[in-house]
C-alpha cells in the first residue's frame, strides 16, 4: 500500500443567473486546482461531488453544470468515471410537490414507516420523480441513460488503486427533502438504503461515504441506526450542506472515523467557499488535509487559515491509530 488522494467538491449551486460571479470563482478554482496539484505532486485517483451541483434543478442549471464538469476533468486530465456525484437538497425539484407526498411525509415518525416508503415502489419513485432533471444530467455526463428510481437511487461502486480496493457508497439523503431550515432533523437515509450499499462493496478494504447532509440533519431513529451501520463498517465520511470544513476524527465506542466536509464550492462572492484534497499515506499511516478557501480581495483560492487555524502550516496531519489501520487492511 503507499498513498491515495482525492478531491473533495460540494455545493456549486450553479445557477445561470449567478454566471459571472460563478465563472469567476470556478476559474479561480481550477486555476488553483492544477497549481496544487503540481506544487504538491499530487495524483488525485478520485473526485468526490458532495450535492448541491445546480441551484434550482432545472435543465438551465444542469446544462451549465455539465459543462463544468467536462472542463474541470479535461483540465487536470481526470478520468471521468472516477468522478462520483450525489445529489443535495438543491438537486430536487422543488415545485414536483404533491399532495401525496406531503401527506407521507408528515407520516414519516417510526423505522418502519420509513421503510415502508421506500418499499412502497410506486409512492418512492413519486418521491424520486423530483430528481428527473438531476438523473437527465447525469446520464449525459457519463454518456449512458440514467434515470433514478427506486431501484437506484444510491450507489455503491469499487475500484482498485495501488492494490487496494475501495468502496464507493453514495447516499442520498436528500430523496424527502423539501430543503430549507425544516429540513433539520427530518431527512432520511434509512437503514434499508445504506445496509444495501454497504453488502455491494463489503469486501472493500476501504470503504468512502459520500452524503449531502451531515448525520446532525437526520432524523433521530434513522440518525442512530445509520451512525450505527456507519462506525461499524464505514472508515470515511464526506459531506457537504452546511458550507463549513470542520475535520474530525471520531473516536468513539462504536469504532473510529475520518469525516471531512468540503464547505461550499460556491455560495456567493463574499462569503466562504471552500474545496480540499486527502491523502491517506498507508506506509507512514498518516491522513493530510488541503483546505483551500476563495478570498474575494485576492481573487484567488488561499490557504484555508480560518479552518487550519494557524498559518504556518497549509495542511492539516493526523496519524491513523492502529486499530484503523487494521480495519483498513
Ligand atoms: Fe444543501
């Protein structure tokens, strides 16, 4: 085993009514992206899209994401299937309300009635109709038809680099969203979903979770088993939403994890956006972290120092314990 690097995207919000504010930081992003890269010689294997790729959903959005996404692999030379994408609040469609919906989500109290949503074919993919404009593009962005319904609308993929295999989970906590505030505390991932995508990568040496929202958003009975599900067989957790990039390292009872937000891409010109790149050194058994954030006056991508919180340093190492690393192996 020797090293692994992946970048870490979420929340674009691409809008094509923000386009010169956003064209400006995007630039600035991939400007700074292939700096990093060659300053730090990195070889990234993976780009992870925490959620939150377009504003509103619609096929308007969705065309101007498409283009970035095609721009961005074509700069830094990236395979696109190992680009992984999971979709955020922003990506529903949120006047795909109906009557039917509201009144199952009010019901949405227990474990089982969660379940009994999601195993309900025809009233989930009711639920999932919303992310049609979503599944159009990412089915052009991959080259293959795709549309989400209830028999895929989460991931689970692996792939091998340096003779380690990694499971890819995507989530997608954002099936019942109506996004905004009251969201928090009532979004879904449900145990069905993520006991499915953990047995498709089970015998993956590492296993990658990427979700939109962060555990705090979820509902209290789905919180507790997905954490549960989480500790014992997940080693990393990667999420967006909250467009802040709080590293932790979780020590707990259950087990340890690595969980890394990636702040927001892009939020609006003067408030914080933010992106960072991993490396798991197997052989020095160390995590690094670049936190990247935009500072408008610059016009450039800096040191993140907000979140390092000290600037002598431009990353942020952790050891992994030894119990991890015999997860890991
Ligand atoms: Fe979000």
């Amino acid at each position: 085993m020797s090293k692994i690097c992946w970048l870490h995207l979420s929340d674009m919000h691409i809008s094509s009514k923000n386009s010169f504010d956003q064209n400006l930081i995007n630039d600035a992003l991939l400007e700074d992206l292939k700096s990093q890269i060659l300053k730090h010689d990195i070889s990234l294997s993976f780009i992870f899209f925490t959620g939150d790729v377009a504003y509103t959903a619609s096929k308007e959005d969705y065309s101007l994401t498409k283009d970035f996404f095609a721009k961005l692999c074509k700069q830094l030379d990236f395979n696109m299937n190992n680009l992984f994408i999971v979709p955020g609040n922003h990506d529903v469609n949120r006047y795909k309300v109906s009557k039917l919906l509201d009144d199952s989500r009010r019901e949405l109290n227990t474990r089982e009635e969660i379940k009994k949503i999601i195993e309900n074919q025809e009233l989930f993919d009711s639920y999932l109709s919303r992310f049609d404009n979503y599944s159009e593009f990412i089915g052009s962005l991959y080259g293959r038809p795709f549309k989400m319904n209830s028999k895929n609308y989460y991931f689970s993929e692996t792939r091998t680099v340096n003779e380690v295999d990694f499971g890819i989970i995507g989530l997608n906590s954002a099936w019942s969203s109506y996004g905004g505030r009251h969201d928090c505390n009532n979004i879904y991932i449900s145990e069905t979903q993520l006991t499915d995508a953990i047995e498709k990568v089970k015998t993956a040496n590492v296993k990658i979770v990427l979700i939109h929202h962060p555990l705090s958003w979820l509902y209290e009975e789905d919180k507790s088993d997905v954490e549960n599900l989480l500790f014992k067989h997940c080693q990393v957790i990667l999420y967006g939403h909250l467009h802040r990039a709080d590293f932790q390292i979780v020590n707990s009872i259950k087990g340890e994890q690595i969980i890394i937000p990636a702040g927001a891409i892009y939020t609006g010109r003067r408030v914080s956006n933010s992106y960072n790149i991993t490396t798991i050194d197997f052989e020095n058994k160390k995590i690094s972290i670049l936190p990247r954030r935009y500072y408008d006056g610059a016009r450039k991508f800096l040191t993140d120092i907000e979140t390092l919180g000290n600037d002598d340093i431009s990353s942020f190492e952790v050891k992994i314990s030894e119990e991890m690393m015999s997860n890991i192996k």
